[in-house]
C-alpha cells in the first residue's frame, strides 16, 4: 500500500523485520485480572512454638476453589493471616502477610515463594524444632508452613506428617525426652537432624524413614 507524503523529506530509515519484532515484544502484556474473593473461604491453621518466645504463632491460611463443579475443581490459596501474643514482630509480619496474599492472589505459579521464604537466615540464630528439624528463622519456619499446605492441596508435591509418623513422635518424647530427640542425627532421606534409636532401630522423626522397614 503506497502513502503519499506532503512534507518535505528530512531523513529516513530503514526497518528490518527484526526491529518490529522486538517493539511486539516491549510492549507492556495485560496483567491476569486478580482472584476474587468469595464470601466464605475454606482454610487451615497451623500453630508454631519456637524457643524464641513464650508465645505460639497461629498461622491461617484461606483458599479459594477454582472450577468448581467441575472435574478440574481444585483449591488455591488466596490470603494469609499470622497472630500471636507476640507484639515483638507484629510490623514484619504485616508487611509479610500482606505481600504474601498480593502474591497468592496473583495466580499462575506461587511455589517459589517456598524456597524464598525457607531461604531466609536469622542473624542471632536459628533453632531446632520439636523432632529435631533445624529451622534457620522464624521466617524459614513459616515458609515450612507454606509448604505443607500447598502439599495438602495437592499443588506442591511432598510427604505431609501422617497419624503414624506424629504416634512415632509421642513414643520417642515419652521414652527419650525432649533433649535426646534435639541431639538426633542426620537422616540420609530428608537431611533433619531427627533419627533417634527407636526400638532398637534408627527412625527419622520428620520423614518417617526407618532402617527396619
């Protein structure tokens, strides 16, 4: 198609394929539109004790179900909230929450928001959880969290703690105590500082896995 051109000519240049290309590809793409918020949510809490306070934090996790009705239902988070008597770290935690539920909210994939939070080390620190498990901040603690809901709703993939594994737990607090179970040693499965001999046979409090089957 031909253009006639009034102006005088004062310069000109010459488009190759290559440059229209990389215009498509600047141009700014349309963000997904956020999830909507129905008006009740199904969600799980999850209480965390560590020896860095005298108070528990409660973890709560809302979802959202995508597709319901249909083959493809499934759940997803939308928002999560954190509480405790704990007024040390409340303005953190706001900040926390209150990214993390942008982020939820966003769609597509949020499991990196695992490994990031999991990745993030207390200067002062860390601390070993009830069964032996090393956690290197609060914050890696609930990463942890994070994780085994995503489990649970089947977005991650993972081993979530079953009826035996916590009986397992409550045998070996009540026959060793709390200290023997700190100074457990590394699984070859998991890596937690958690096999203890059990029954005479070396068990991994956090996976699970047993040298006797």
């Amino acid at each position: 198609m031909s253009i006639k051109i009034d102006k005088k000519i004062t310069a000109y240049e010459v488009k190759k394929p290559e440059d229209e290309a990389r215009q498509e590809d600047q141009k700014v793409t349309a963000i997904a539109p956020l999830l909507e918020r129905d008006e009740i949510l199904e969600g799980s809490t999850y209480k965390i004790k560590t020896p860095m306070s005298d108070h528990a934090m409660y973890i709560t996790i809302n979802d959202v179900v995508m597709k319901a009705g249909t083959p493809d239902e499934h759940r997803r988070p939308f928002e999560i909230f954190i509480n405790s008597k704990n007024m040390e770290h409340f303005m953190w935690i706001v900040a926390l929450t209150r990214i993390t539920s942008a982020i939820f909210r966003k769609g597509g994939d949020i499991t990196f928001l695992v490994e990031e939070l999991k990745a993030v080390f207390d200067p002062r620190g860390g601390y070993y959880k009830r069964g032996g498990k090393y956690m290197p901040s609060i914050v890696a603690e609930i990463g942890e969290v994070v994780q085994q809901h995503l489990v649970s709703i089947g977005m991650m993939e993972g081993q979530l703690s079953t009826p035996e594994l916590e009986a397992k737990r409550r045998e070996a607090e009540e026959k060793l105590g709390s200290d023997a179970i700190a100074k457990g040693n590394q699984c070859d499965k998991c890596g937690a500082m958690a096999v203890i001999r059990l029954d005479n046979c070396n068990t991994c409090l956090e996976c699970g896995d047993s040298k006797c089957g």
